[in-house]
C-alpha cells in the first residue's frame, strides 16, 4: 500500500517486452550498425591520410625545391620563412579548431578511456569534436609537429560508434529519425569500445590488435558477444581503408596492398648477405637490455610531460585562450627552426646503397625509399642522413630506420634521438589534435638502430640484422611510455607481418613496463590523474580488504518516497547533483524495536548512530531550500482506507521486520516543513529501501506533468511507455530549464512504477574488494548499502572506490585502531 496500486495489464505499457522475433532483429540491427560504425571509421581516416600526404607533399616539394636552388645561391632563409609560413599556417588552424572545441586538443585516449571505464566526459563525443579533431589533426601533422595521426584515429572512431547509432546529433538538430533501438548507456558504451578498437585497425591495419586494445585499454565492463562484434567491425574498418587507399595511390581497387596508415613494410635479410637472420636466440640478452633502457627513457619522459602538464595546468590555461594559440605557435616556431637547421648543419653525408633496400616486397615500397632520401649539401651517390630523417613525413623516416642499408651515422642517430625526444615531450600537451604513438615509434627506432651500429661497430657482431633492432628500440620505447603489453605486441605483430617476431617483441615490451613501473605510470594514466578523472583501476589493493563498506559508503542520503509532493521533487533536483536518488519510507515500527534493544536490529543499526547528526543535517537543508515551496514536504500514503496488515506474533523476528508493512508518517500539512524541535530519535528514522530512480527520470517524469492531486488515487496519475522515458536520451532535459509555472507544487508524483525495485545492493559488512568487483564488472554507478532488514545506511559511488578515497579511509581505520 505504501508503494502504490498496480493494474493488471499495465506491465506491458510500463517495461519494454523482449519476443523472440524482437530481439533477433535487435540482433540483426545491432551487427548492421556495427559494420557501419567500422566502415566510417574508415573513412575518416582515408579522409585525413589523403590530406595530410596532400599538404605534405606540397610543403615538402615546394621547401626541397627552394633549398636545392638557395643552396647554390645562398638564400637559405628564403626557404626556412617558407617553411615556417606552411607550418605556422598549418598549426594554427589546428589550434583554431581547438578553441571550438578544446577536447578535440591531444590524443584523446585518455578521454575515451575515462568514458569507457564509465566517466562521462562532457562533449567528448560529439559531432562537432569529430570534425574538429579531423581537421585538427590533418593540419597539426601537416604542419610539421611531432605528432601522430593514429592517437586522434582511435577517438575519431570512438565518437563514430557514440553518434552513429543514436541517429541524431546536437549539432545538427535538423538531422533527427526515428530509431528505437540502443537507447541506454551501456549500448553506447559498447559501440564506443567498438569503434576505438576499429580506429586502432584503421591506424596500424590490426583488428586483431585494435580489439586487444579496446579490450586492455580502454573497456572496463566486457562480455562474450561483445568481443566477436568489436573484431567484425575493426575489420571492416581495415579493410575499407585498405581497399580505398590501395585504389587511390596505385589505381589497383580491390588490390588490399596498404593495410593501414602505418606500414611497417616487410622484414627481409638481403639475399647476398648469407650470414644475415632477423634475429637470433644470442639477441635476446641485447632485447631485454634494451627494453630495460626503453622503460628508463619512458619514464624520464613520462616525468618530464607531467611537468610540462603541470605547469601548463598552472599557467597556460587560466589566462586567455589566445595564449594558448600562441604557446602551439611558439612549439611550431622552434620545431621548424631545429628541423631546418639540424639538416643543414649536423647531417653527415653517407654513401648510398647500391642493393635495394631490404625488406621491399613490393615495388612501392623501394620507390617511396628512394624518393624519401635527401641529398642536401652532398655530392653525387651520398646523402645527408638527418635530413633524410628530419626532411620527411614521419611515416617515411620510420621505413628508412626500418629498411635502409645505407648506415645512419651513430652522431646523427644521438642527435635525432636527443632532439626528437624533446620536441615530442614538449609537444605532447599542446592545443591541437595530437597523437604520440608514431613520434614514439620513431624516436625508439633511432634508439634501437644506434644499438645495432654500435655493436656492430665496437663488437664486430655483423650478423645482426639493423631492422630487428629499430623494431625492438621502438617497441621498447612506445611502451615505456604507455605501458600496453598484450594489444601493443599484436599491433606490431600484425604492423611487421612477420610473426617471429612475436616473442623478442613481447619480452622487450614487458621489460620495458616493468622498468617504467617501478618510477610511474603511463602517460595516458598520468594525464587521467591530472584531470581528478575518478578512474577505477582493475582491482583494489590487498590491505583494503581491512576495510567494509560501511566505511567507505556516504551516510548523508538525499532520498525521495514513494508518492513525493512536485515542490520536494524540485527543490531537491535543484539544490543537488546526485544522479540517482534512494525511494524510500520512514517507519516508527522500526524504530521502537531499535529503542527496545533488539539485538538483531542493534547489530544492524550501530553503522547508522554515527550518521544521525548529517541525516539530521540534511533534514535541515532540505527545510531551508522549500522555503519558496512551504507547503508539504513528502507524501508517504497512498489511499487512507487500505489498512495496514500485522502479521502473525509467532512469525520470526527477521520475517517479521522483512514483510511488515509499517503505519506511515501522517501527512505534514500545506505550510509545514520537518520540524527542528524533533528529538534525536525523531530526527533519525530508520530508512527501509525500496528501489533506485534516476534524476534523468524525475526531470522526464515533471517535464511531461505525470502527478496525481492530493484528492485523487495514484491509480489516476497518468502512466509513461518505456520508449517514452527514453525519447529524449542521451540529452535529457535540465531540471533548470523547467518552467516552474506550469507545475503545480501541491500535486504529487508517484515514483514507482518508474524506479529499479532491485538493483545491486551490498550489506554494511562486505569486504571492499567484493563491493569493487561487483562494481566494476557490473559497470554500476550507484551501489546501495542494505542491512539485514531492508534498511538503506548509505550508498556508494565511484567517488568511494578511487585509489586515493581508499587510501584515506585505510590511514583513517589504522589511526582508529
């Protein structure tokens, strides 16, 4: 009787109904959208690989021309103002579109994974970041940053998979259908683990990788089905790009020759090197060294980044945004400055090779070497080797690391290292699009390929094969930096078509994270944890298990009951935050047993006494904020002639308290607010829990005026479908923008029927690390604590799991001991 009245029939208006026919379609529907999401997604990056090897090309040809005919002439500084005026051009429209929409601004992993671990990051995926993050990223790279495009690809795909199966976008508000399907979180949720696993397929033509990735990285609620969509949809993501690029630049449709934006190209000894092997079992020693060294270097930059970060966070981004723009000017200036003048001055001149370069499977790959090769300032057969790797799209230099014969001198590999090291981890922050795995990929191919001049210099080992090293130099760098073992082995796997590869990779990448482990986090942690982002980690650690959740839960509830006056609904929507709210009753039967003594109910009751000062508080807030709205604060009946029933006095205790339905409180009158002349025990009533509702269905039930009058039956309120709470997701309305006169407060809104009657509930006496799984797995939000006789004591919410909460409440338990 407390809860309200149900009417036959009315279950099939109020919850949606699953047929057999109907979630097959869903099913149907669901694969559709995914294809779709992977497709587009390849798209988008054909779109920015296109224009970025466009502009590219322009600015290098042009710049190549001006310094071949300067040169001779002596007019070099005509050709370093044209190239700052490409890149300076380029970089700030890059940072244009940033001040649009500052979350296009770096990589956008980070991001996505706060989304994905359950953080709603306010416009991450949004139309209008999408474009500005295309864009943005096809002008940073165009002009001439160390930066990647396959960073902004993976959150590129990311607000594909958010926006495509919701069928409309706020930015385009014309563009609207309508499409039943996939209206919850945790649909979205999914698509969007989707898509950053297809932007990662797209990035390094490796589905396999991008849905490791999607699955390490970024997911953290994860199920069976979902794992063989997120593989279909990365490989239409590959293959789309693969069949368009490939029939763009060689005119061969359906050909599959260009996996993904990154090629590694083929592994290959040349065959007039009989001695040579990719690798042997005595390199092993020198791979796990250099993963070593690779985990030092990734937490030098890692520590210097966060500076950098730090200091921006200080003095960069309070002050006006133009300062920003400039900041990304000043990068480009001096980037420019150092490119140019560390290829005029500190390259060597190095004998070109007369085999073809190693590894060149096919014919592209010998001509996009050679044409890559600079000879600034050097005679007939030579070429300037820091030239050659600065004077090139990113890409290019990698392949040369990776495949060139010609020995880069072990000076020019230092310096490139050095200055590329820097640059990336000045640049890494900045506001434009920006990713950091090819700027990494490249900086530890120079690392790995002066390894293996020197040894092959100081120690005479002329066996080993240049290339392995690049790869292993890289691989140890890149994740040093952003510690990903699992996904990031299978991408380099499946980037170098060359499976042997495997093991050397996967003991390099390990080492690398071990070492960077014992200084700090990853990048991508680092930056999370700059943003006060509350990101739950795998697991807790194994002293939190001194901990129960009654320690950890907030006792201060703001709650609702079951029929509440619309004047309560708004005051406490307004004055509020909390996305979910407890419905609950108050009852003095409860009540009179506690102060009876009742063992089993003192037991449960002895986490509450240490609340009733804020439960009190909170009644006093509630009072002061209807002060516009005096008249009744909650209804708690539902009709006056329907009597309570007093089960049997021989029932047990606990069935007793569990099945009892309690006299509610009488109505408070029009012009009453609870009262600050109660005592304790009246202040303090024992809360019995009935269910969840969310904010986002109060705000839909006001703005749609369902509520009953106070001379009325609730069986007269009117009743909303399923689809028609759900009409308005994601955006629901703001309860701010509410027109207030058109409600009348003295009306009342029964909850029930719209609120979760059983959602996950915990007892005041778990151990904090069930309550973090069942969290984390069940991908909750609100997570009520219950006692034993259905009394809600507090409630938890991700706030009350991050690592810093807990290591609060463990230092507070230790001093309380």
């Amino acid at each position: 009787t407390i809860l309200g009245e149900t009417r036959e029939g009315e279950e099939d208006e109020i919850l949606p109904r699953k047929d057999y026919e109907k979630s097959r379609r869903y099913e149907a529907v669901k694969w559709i959208v995914v294809f779709a999401i992977g497709v587009c997604t390849g798209l988008v990056g054909l779109f920015v690989d296109f224009f970025v090897r466009l502009f590219s090309h322009l600015k290098f040809s042009v710049v190549q021309t001006s310094v071949e005919e300067c040169s001779e002439k002596g007019c070099l500084a005509v050709s370093l103002l044209e190239l700052l005026g490409f890149n300076l051009t380029f970089v700030f429209l890059a940072s244009l579109l940033v001040l649009i929409q500052p979350v296009a601004a770096g990589s956008g992993i980070p991001e996505i994974k706060c989304y994905l671990n359950g953080v709603k990051v306010p416009g991450i995926v949004r139309l209008r970041t999408l474009v500005c993050k295309a864009l943005g990223v096809l002008f940073s790279v165009a002009g001439g940053l160390f930066v990647g495009k396959e960073g902004p690809m993976i959150h590129s795909g990311a607000i594909v998979g958010a926006g495509l199966p919701q069928f409309q976008s706020i930015s385009l508000k014309k563009i609207q259908f309508n499409f039943p399907y996939f209206r919850s979180d945790r649909d979205k949720r999914d698509f969007v683990s989707a898509g950053a696993a297809a932007g990662v397929a797209a990035a390094f033509g490796a589905p396999i990788g991008g849905t490791l990735f999607s699955l390490e990285e970024g997911s953290s609620f994860w199920n069976q089905g979902l794992t063989w969509k997120v593989l279909f949809c990365s490989m239409a993501a590959t293959f789309t790009l693969n069949f368009f690029r490939s029939g763009i630049q060689f005119g061969s449709w359906g050909a599959f020759q260009l996996p993904g934006l990154l090629n590694f190209g083929e592994f290959k000894c040349s065959e007039s090197d009989k001695k040579c092997h990719l690798w042997t079992a005595v390199d092993l020693g020198f791979f796990i060294v250099m993963g070593i060294v690779g985990g030092l270097l990734g937490a030098t930059f890692n520590c210097l980044n966060k500076r950098l970060a730090k200091y921006r966070m200080r003095n960069v981004h309070p002050k006006p945004k133009l300062v920003r723009v400039l900041e990304s000017l000043l990068v480009s200036l001096t980037t420019t400055i150092v490119v140019f003048v560390a290829s005029m001055v500190l390259g060597e001149c190095r004998q070109m090779s007369s085999a073809s370069p190693s590894g060149n499977s096919t014919l592209s790959l010998e001509e996009d070497m050679n044409s890559s090769i600079k000879t600034f300032f050097c005679p007939n057969e030579t070429y300037n080797d820091m030239a050659t790797l600065f004077f090139n799209p990113q890409e290019s230099a990698i392949l040369q690391l990776f495949h060139q014969e010609g020995t880069f001198s072990p000076v020019t590999l230092s310096l490139f290292f050095l200055l590329y090291f820097l640059l990336s981890c000045w640049t890494y922050g900045i506001s434009v699009p920006s990713g950091l795995f090819v700027p990494l990929l490249l900086c530890g191919a120079a690392f790995g390929r002066l390894v293996a001049n020197l040894l092959k210099s100081y120690l005479g080992l002329d066996h080993i094969y240049s290339g392995t090293f690049a790869l292993i130099g890289a691989a140890s760098f890149l994740g040093g930096v952003v510690r990903m073992t699992i996904s990031l082995t299978v991408i380099l796997i499946e980037s170098t078509n060359e499976i042997t590869y495997g093991l050397p990779i996967m003991i390099a990448l390990m080492v690398a994270k071990w070492t960077g482990d014992f200084f700090n986090k990853g990048i991508y942690d680092i930056h999370v944890n700059l943003r006060g982002v509350p990101l739950l980690e795998w697991e807790t650690e194994v002293e939190m298990d001194k901990l129960r959740a009654s320690d950890i839960m907030e006792p201060n509830l703001t709650y609702v009951y079951p029929h509440t006056r619309i004047q309560s609904l708004v005051s406490i929507l307004r004055t509020t935050v909390h996305h979910a709210f407890p419905v609950v009753t108050e009852n003095r039967g409860n009540e009179r047993e506690f102060m009876k003594g009742n063992q089993l109910i003192s037991n449960n009751i002895k986490f509450k006494k240490s609340s009733i000062l804020t439960r009190a508080g909170e009644q006093r807030k509630r009072s002061q904020s209807m002060k516009s709205y005096p008249s009744s604060e909650l209804r708690n009946m539902c009709d006056e002639h329907i009597a309570t029933e007093e089960p049997p006095e021989k029932e047990d205790m606990l069935q007793q308290m569990l099945e009892r339905r309690y006299t509610p409180y009488p109505n408070l009158y029009p012009d009453q607010s609870p009262s600050e002349e109660w005592t304790m025990e009246e202040r303090f009533r024992p809360l019995t829990f009935h269910g969840l509702i969310l904010r986002s269905q109060l705000v839909t039930l006001l703005v749609r005026g369902v509520c009953y009058s106070e001379n009325q039956s609730s069986a007269s309120q009117p009743r909303l479908s399923y689809a028609e709470m759900a009409e308005d997701y994601p955006r629901y309305p703001d309860i701010h923008d509410l027109d207030l006169t058109l409600l009348n407060p003295r009306m009342i809104v029964d909850v029930t029927p719209y609120m979760n009657p059983s959602p996950f509930t915990v007892s005041p006496n778990t151990h904090v690390s069930q309550v973090f799984n069942l969290f984390r797995t069940m991908g909750l939000r609100h997570l009520p604590v219950v006692n034993a006789v259905g009394e809600i004591v507090g409630i938890i919410t991700r706030h009350n799991l991050t690592h810093e909460f807990l290591q609060a409440r463990l230092r507070q338990h230790y001093q309380t001991i």
